[in-house]
C-alpha cells in the first residue's frame, strides 16, 4: 500500500478538526490534478501523517507498517510514556525504530495492533497490507466508539495486540491480570490462599484456563468455603494446577488434543474451527487471548476438575 492510498483510507475513515495547515502550494511532489491531493492534505492537516524534508511526501512510496501506526497514533492524539513493556508483546521488539517506540506502545495500550499470522510478531518495517490496513483502521474506529469491537468468538480477535475482556489493557503477569479484571475475583481469591500466586508471577510461560465467577458460582457456598480450610489446601491447589498449562499458547495456537498442566494430567482441548469454538473438557472458552506478561488467559464458564480427586475432594 502506497503513503497515497493510506491517506485516502484517511480521509474515508476519520472526521477529525485540522490541527495545522499545509503551505500554499502543498507538497513538491503531489501535483495538483493527482487522484490523492485532497485526501493528502486533509492526513496532514488533521495531524495523521507527516511529510519529509525539503517539503517533499513520497505519494507512491510504499508505507511500512510502523508508519502507519504512528499515523493512527498522532491523528487520534494518544500518547504512552512507557516502552519497557513492548518487549512483553513482540518477540522483534528491537526491529521497531526509536521514534515509534512511543507511539508503538501507545496502539498497543489501546488495542490498534493487529499482527497476522504470529500476534507478538509485528514486522515493524514491512510494507503495509491492504488487509492490515482495513484491520488498524477498524480498531481505531472502535477506539472512537465508532464501530462495535469484534465479537470473542471471530477468528481475527486472535491477532488484536493485547486484547482483553471488557478492553482492559494487560501489561502484567497472568496472575496480575486475573487480579485486576473483575470477571476473575473468585480464581484470584482461590491463587492467594492455595499460594499458587506467586509461581505465576514469575518469568516463564503460561497459559491459564480460568474460569470466571459464574462458573465458580456453579458450585455450592459451601464447596467454595471447604476448598478455602487450611486442611483442603492441597485438594484446593490440584484443582487450580489443572487449570495452568506451563506454556504459552494463543487462542489460535491451541488444537485437537490433550495438554500437560502444572498438575501433570493433562486437559483435552477440542478446536471446532467451523464454529469458532474451543472447550476444554467440559467447558467452553468464552474470551480468548486475554495477554500479559508471560502468557495468555482463556475464560472458560465451567470449574475443572482433575480425574485423579476422590469423590470426597471433587467439587
């Protein structure tokens, strides 16, 4: 995609005020009677795009994905101060140029990346796709509460960058994250008082089946309150290890079979692509990809329960 086309897209897309005005005549290299004038001036004068020294904007040059970025991220006036945490998204976290790194983690914060088909692999300096383009575009969009976010269950949800229930921005370890998202307060409880919080706060990787509040509300009060005695503390921590797989794995890195999990036996995962559907053992994931630090979270609306529990430990 040429820095032309871009622009247009630009124009189509957005109804922002001008910020600052080109100079009479325009830029050197976009004669008057080109198909994209209008739509270059107006990229520049709402602050989306910029052009080079020597008044000079390069229309048919090919726009690198990172160039584009930053030019949703000016346009729409979002600012991030902290960049130590890109590292934590993009395993090429060093191919992204000094000058983008603010704006690159300011799309992230607000979910604007969408990297296809490896999420944490962003190719900064690549030229842009069309189909990227439509993708960053869309998410701005969403951003501005112009267009509804992408439901759970559509397949593109696995490459938005960071993306998280209810937009909450992840940044944090997978046990951080389960703390600070409201659909997690029973599982977080049950992570303190087994003492599994801690393992999953540090460096590795994992992914967490989690289920939410309402599938714990499933159980009984008084379940709930017998896994939580101090002499259930080691039923408590079988049945939450066998919710942790000690790997990382996205939504879409997930497939047919069984998984080993920190309690050794292992959950069986069916992929119904068809559907767009994922369950794991009896559960269904309801929110995918929920990012953080070292791994990803998968909400899934049913409790597992490890085959190996007495029938006076099962819950």
């Amino acid at each position: 995609m040429s820095r032309a086309e871009f622009a247009a897209m630009i124009q189509k897309a957005f109804n922002q005020n001008p910020v600052r005005q080109l100079n009479t005549g325009g830029f050197r290299d976009v004669p008057a009677d080109y198909w994209a004038i209008s739509a270059i001036q107006e990229a520049y004068e709402t602050g989306f795009m910029s052009g080079y020294p020597g008044n000079f904007f390069f229309p048919n040059q090919q726009i690198p994905k990172v160039q584009a970025i930053v030019a949703l991220t000016n346009g729409l006036g979002l600012t991030a101060n902290d960049t130590a945490s890109l590292a934590s998204y993009y395993t090429d976290v060093n191919a992204i140029p000094k000058y983008a790194a603010s704006e690159v983690a300011a799309a992230t914060r607000e979910n604007l990346i969408v990297n296809y088909p490896e999420v944490r692999q962003l190719n900064p300096l690549q030229p842009l796709t069309r189909a990227e383009a439509a993708a960053h575009l869309y998410q701005a969009l969403v951003r501005q509460g112009q267009l509804q976010p992408l439901a759970s269950n559509v397949p593109a949800t696995n490459y938005i960058v960071g993306r998280a229930i209810g937009g909450t921005q992840v940044t944090d370890d997978v046990f951080s994250v389960t703390a600070s998202n409201s659909s997690f307060t029973t599982f977080t409880s049950l992570l303190k008082t087994s003492g599994l919080a801690g393992i999953l706060q540090t460096p590795g990787s994992f992914t967490i089946f989690a289920p939410t509040d309402q599938a714990f509300a499933a159980l009984s009060p008084e379940t709930l309150r017998q896994l939580q005695l101090p002499e259930n503390r080691e039923t408590l921590i079988r049945i939450l290890r066998y919710h942790v797989v000690p790997r990382q794995l996205t939504a879409n890195e997930l497939s047919s079979g069984e998984f080993k999990t920190l309690g050794n036996n292992p959950v069986n995962v069916q992929v119904n692509t068809g559907a767009n559907q994922i369950s794991v053992n009896n559960a269904q994931v309801i929110q995918p990809n929920i990012q953080a630090s070292n791994g990803f979270i998968h909400a899934i609306n049913t409790v597992l329960v490890p085959p190996n529990l007495t029938q006076s430990q099962q819950p």
